[in-house]
C-alpha cells in the first residue's frame, strides 16, 4: 500500500497501473502483456482506459480459471504456463506494432532471470517497453550479519527465487540489449508501520517455535522479513 497526501487509498490500490498508463500515453503500444498476470485485475483495469490488445500469462491454473471471464472480450487473451515459455506467448505472436511487457512483484519468484531477459529479448523489438517493479537488494553495505536470517526469512516466506541487487538486474538486461529508461525508488511511500505490522513483529518469534509450515505462516514471516529489509534499508522497493 502506497501513502501519500495528495493520494487517495484508490489511487495508491491503482499506483502501479496509473505509472504504467502513464508510459502508455508516451509511447502507445498495440499490445499491453503482464508477466504474471494473477486473476487479471491489472489488464482489465488497463482495458478499460486504453484500447490495445491485452494478453495475461499466470502459472496458476486457480488464478487463469479466475481470469478465463476476461476472454469475452476479443482484445483480452490469458495464458497458462510460464513466462519463461516461448509457447506462453503464441497467441500474441502476429500481432504487429510496439509491445509494452509489465512484471509487477512477479519477477522476484522468477527461477531463472538469465532466461527471464532471454525470452523477453526474443518477444521484442527496438522501440517496445518491459517494466519491472518489485523488491531489490540494496547496496551490499546496509546489510550486517543480523540481517542473513531475516533475508532468509524473506527468501522462504515469499517464495523468492533469488534476492539481487538492481546492478546485477541492469546487467542481465543490458546483455539482452535492453536500456534503462527509468528507476523510481518507491520505499519510502510504502505503508510498513500500520499497528497489524508491530503485532506480527512481535508474533513472528513467539510462532516460530511451532515449525508451522503452511502458506498462512509464510505469509506471516515473508511479510515481516520484508518490512525489517525495507526499514533497515537492506532492501528497496522500484519501479
């Protein structure tokens, strides 16, 4: 959740999709592709300001269920497989024009992120947009040996594939022949210190002697790791 004076709690639900319309009004693309697409909500709130193709991708077979609505409309598609597929994006593949891809808190549980610039380089032409926003290591120096457990608690709860710093994210995309156009640092606007986040600290260490092991408790430590990393500066939240 963003917090802002000027901005209201809708408006910080919809922070990412507005930033993306934004880069759309610049650099108007025939295609819009999320990378990660979950039930869909980000293209279908998309859809209905600007008109383009839109395509999903999401691993989940409950989540494409979910979003199989959305392919009423002719302009939407919704795949399900991985991004990191070439069939994943069979269905966009005559589609003529700039492409704008988005990954929003999708590439943090990519397995592969060599692969991830790979895929994306061969999807691409010069002139078409990829957007990541999510969690990134910062610099190697704001992190001490308190922090290990945390990261791993990061690492665990929220199913991470690798945590990297944004040097090593800029050097796998420069190898793919992509070129950094912008980086917005978002962490300071993040709302991490609501009441229900000092009683999960403080519930945190007194469950982690159950050795609980369901999606609930990883929630619980992921999220608490997350917010310890994003406070102690060893992580930082970008678009």
């Amino acid at each position: 959740v963003f917090s802002h004076k000027n901005m209201t709690r809708q408006d910080a639900f919809r922070y990412h999709e507005n930033n993306i319309l934004n880069i759309i009004n610049k650099a108007p693309p025939s295609i819009v592709v999320d990378l990660g697409c979950g039930t869909g909500g980000s293209i279908s709130y998309l859809a209905s300001k600007y008109k383009a193709r839109y395509h999903g991708i999401t691993i989940s077979p409950i989540q494409y269920k979910m979003a199989e609505y959305l392919t009423e409309d002719p302009d939407i598609s919704i795949s399900l497989g991985s991004y990191l597929d070439n069939s994943s994006y069979e269905k966009i593949k005559s589609i003529k024009g700039r492409k704008l891809f988005f990954a929003v808190e999708s590439y943090l549980h990519c397995p592969d992120r060599k692969k991830f610039f790979k895929i994306l380089k061969m999807q691409t032409k010069p002139g078409d947009i990829l957007i990541i926003s999510d969690d990134f290591k910062s610099n190697e120096e704001n992190i001490t040996k308190s922090d290990l457990g945390d990261i791993q608690d990061f690492i665990n709860g929220w199913h991470a594939a690798e945590l990297q710093g944004l040097d090593e994210v800029q050097d796998l995309a420069y190898s793919c022949d992509f070129k950094l156009l912008e980086n917005i640092e978002l962490t300071k606007w993040l709302e991490i210190d609501r009441p229900r986040d000092f009683l999960i600290c403080l519930l945190v260490p007194l469950l982690r002697i159950f050795r609980l092991k369901n999606s609930w408790w990883q929630n619980l430590l992921g999220g608490n790791a997350l917010r310890k990393g994003l406070k102690k500066g060893w992580l930082s939240y970008r678009f």
